[in-house]
C-alpha cells in the first residue's frame, strides 16, 4: 500500500472528508417598542426570567432530506434535495439517540455548571475503531451506537457518505473533520485497518517514535491545527503500554443568517446555574425564527448561512432545576418539537458567550451506559483487526469541545482521543489504590489470630 508524506504524516490515498451546551438567564428592565407580536413577547419574558437550554446542535437534520450541492450553481443557493440512504437514516438516528444519552448524562453530572461536547466526534472516533474489533467486542460497540442491523461495509460507508454531505453542504458555512491514526514506531499494524479507515473516514495515518517527547508535540499540532487553534493539545505524555491513538475533530464556523447588532448589546444581569447573578453580554435581535411552544418548552430556531445549519434554543416553561427538563428530552420528542416549528417574528436575547469543557468522565460514562468489552471491563477485548495476536484494550477516552458565540455567529471545535495500549491477556485486573483513610490488621493467616490492628489516615 502506498503512503503520500505529509510533514510528519502519511496519508493513505485520499476518499473525502462532520457534529451541544447550557446556560441559563435572567433580564432586561428596558422596555421595547417594537416588542408587540404574541411570540416575541413570549420568548423575551421567558428568556429574560429563567434558565435555558441551548443545544447547539450545528448538525441538524430536521427529515429525511439533505442538500446536495448543483455544481452548475454558481450562486451560494441551495442544491437539489435527495433523499439520505437507508443506512444515513440510521447513523443519523443512532448518532441522535447518543446525543440525548450523553444529554441527560452530563444534565445530572453537570448540573450546575456549562457543558458541549459533540456525540457526532465521539461516535465517530468509535466507527474507526469498530474496524479494529471482532467478535463480542464488534457487536457490543456495534449495537451500543445503534449499528445493529447493518453490516461492517454498511456502517463504513454511511459514515463516509455522511461526511461528504456535511462538510458540503452549505458553502457559507466553514465545516471539517479531519481523522487520524498514530501507532507506535515498531508496532505492526494490520494494513486492511488503516487502508479501511483511511477509504471510509479519510484518516491521516503516522508512524511515530512514542519515546520521543517530540510525539506528543506532533500530535497536539495536529490537533491545533484541525481546530484552527480552538484545541491547543489533548496529551500531555504517552505511556510506555500505549500503541495507538485514534483521533477525530471537527471544526465549525458560520455567520448567522440573521446577525446580531453589536449596537443593541447590553449588559444585562445572568441567572447562573447556582441560582447567583453575574453581568454579561446580552444580545439582542428580532427577525423572523423558527419559534414552537408547549406546555414543557419554548424552542427558537437559529439558523446559520443558508440555514442548512442551525442553533436551537429550548427554555423550559418551568423555572425549576434545568436538568430534569434536560433529561426528559430524547430524540422522538425532539424530532416531534423540532419538525412544529413555524417562523414567527420574536425578537431573541442570547448572551455572548464561551464554553471550553472537558468531558472528563466520558470513559467512566461510556462503561456505565453499557459499552464494556472494549475497556476489558468484564471481559476480554478483541482488537484482533488491528493486531492478529497482541492483546490490545482502550485504555482512555478524551473528548473536549469549544464554543465561541458572538453577534456575527458562531465557531465551535470538538476533539476525540482514544487510546490503546497494550494490556495482559485476561479482563483489567482489580485495583486498589490507599489514597484516603483505611484500616489494616496484621494476623496469623493459618488461625486467622489478629495481633495488631490499626487506621491510617495520613501522617501525624
């Protein structure tokens, strides 16, 4: 197989080449004039006196539909619409579903604090990795992301199509995800791995020295330079076990369709999600938006460039605790809200806003959702399609995301990592670690005679 150097990488011949937050606010004792139409009052009294949900999804799929570009279109119109392929619908509906899991996951995690995290990075990081697994290891991953039903070359190639159709679909819109692979210097790797990962995700493959401190520099550049400077670095040094890194990002820019006068921002007061009050910039703008209302919700529609992307807002009629209303959020009654919405002229306050979070329990969340047998958790892992024999685990999962909200729009980066390492034969044994207070007794084993006993709880 033939590799193309690229600086300090290899890249397999080219194929082609994808992607949440909270908040909560509080105000404007002004009055308006121009605030006169039922749902613009609506949406101004609610978002000025509780907490709101902004799920960020930059990646909507409201049907079944997607654009494809008319290369004779030589304006930045709309392309033809066609319809997304069987196996499209179902990693759309799969990707969705995790989107709500992770959702309610970090609403009682992180309930008083900002998130984002992008499911998309992570389930895609996941679908190179899937070509590395068989057996029990390949079904659980499979049908922990909502493959089941399809084939190995099914899954691929819908995540190959997906791409394509994301990262074109709107030229206003600045989308890209890029993938790479980086294994140890040494470490041989099955080339119908890397050659399906390289055809289907249009990963970036790289040999590296893992001894050398310089590879974990190569790498964060990668990575900075996939986010355009978002995501300065993920690792801070490689292990002696580890072996391979598999790594997406994705990167998002576009303006609004309908931007934000920076004249008409104010600082106004916030309601954080402690329940304190801070200062912030408070946007404003009123134009025609996607608006629904409900007993539960109040959802406005955002779009961005020709609006095959947007930025969908839900504040809760309630002005209680926003990870309950969060959690009961799933991907029918999503698709159901999202599908009502009518344009009605609102006007709309946003904070401006940043979010820089570190999902670091995303590991610990994925095994306690069910996803085990690749952390040799309760059994033995099965990386046989990246290595025939060696006995190969993910070892950690990293994901982090950014976002930047301003009155021009929006730039957002996210980043999966997952490593592999080398791991004895059997599951991950047993760990304990006497990092807090504990007891110890000293005994004669045969009688079981305790003669001494005592607690250590630091010394004295």
């Amino acid at each position: 197989m033939k590799f193309v150097q690229t600086d300090q990488c290899y890249r397999y011949p080219v194929i082609s080449q994808i992607f949440d937050s909270t908040g909560g606010i509080r105000p404007d004792n002004r009055t308006h004039q121009d605030c006169n139409t039922p749902a613009d009052t609506l949406m101004r009294a609610a978002f000025q006196t509780r907490a709101f949900l902004m799920i960020c999804l930059l990646v909507l799929f409201s049907g079944c539909d997607v654009l494809e570009n008319d290369p004779a279109d030589d304006n930045d119109t709309k392309g033809s619409m066609r319809e997304l392929s069987t196996q499209e619908k179902v990693l759309v509906e799969s990707s969705n579903d995790f989107t709500f899991t992770i959702l309610d996951r970090l609403a009682e995690t992180a309930s008083e604090e900002s998130f984002f995290a992008s499911p998309l990075s992570i389930s895609m990081a996941f679908g190179m990795a899937l070509n590395g697994t068989d057996g029990a290891t390949y079904e659980q991953m499979r049908d922990f992301f909502g493959h089941d039903g399809l084939t190995r070359e099914e899954i691929n190639t819908a995540f190959r199509d997906l791409i394509g159709l994301l990262t074109e679909l709107d030229p206003q819109v600045r989308m890209e995800i890029a993938n790479s692979i980086w294994y140890r210097r040494g470490f041989e790797v099955l080339q119908e791995f890397l050659q399906n990962n390289a055809d289907y995700f249009d990963a970036e493959v790289a040999d590296l020295d893992f001894g050398d401190p310089a590879a974990v520099e190569i790498i964060n550049g990668w990575i900075n330079d996939k986010t355009n400077g978002l995501i300065e670095e993920m690792l801070d040094e490689i292990g002696p076990d580890v072996v391979m890194y598999l790594i997406n990002a994705i990167y998002f820019k576009a303006d609004w369709t309908v931007q934000f006068d920076p004249e008409d921002t104010r600082d106004e007061s916030f309601t954080t999600g402690t329940g304190g009050q801070i200062h912030l910039p408070m946007m404003r703008v009123k134009d025609a938006f996607g608006y629904y209302e409900d007993n539960d919700w109040k959802v406005a529609d955002l779009p961005y460039g020709n609006g095959d992307f947007s930025f969908t807002v839900f504040l809760p009629n309630d002005s209680g605790d926003l990870s309950g209303f969060a959690g009961s959020l799933t991907r029918q009654n999503f698709e159901a809200i999202t599908s009502q919405l009518e344009d009605d002229t609102i006007t709309v306050y946003m904070p401006r806003f940043e979010i820089d979070y570190d999902y670091e329990t995303i590991m610990e969340d994925l095994i306690d959702m069910g996803l085990t047998l690749p952390f040799g958790v309760n059994g033995i892992p099965d990386f046989r399609r990246i290595h025939p024999t060696e006995p190969l685990v993910i070892s950690d999962v990293m994901h982090r995301a950014v976002i930047k909200v301003d009155e021009e729009g929006s730039e957002a980066a996210a980043v999966t990592v997952i490593e592999i390492e080398r791991t004895s034969v059997g599951p991950t044994p047993p760990v304990i670690r006497l990092d807090r207070p504990f007891l110890f007794f000293i005994r004669k084993n045969s009688s079981n005679t305790i003669l001494f006993m005592g607690k250590y709880a630091g010394p004295q």
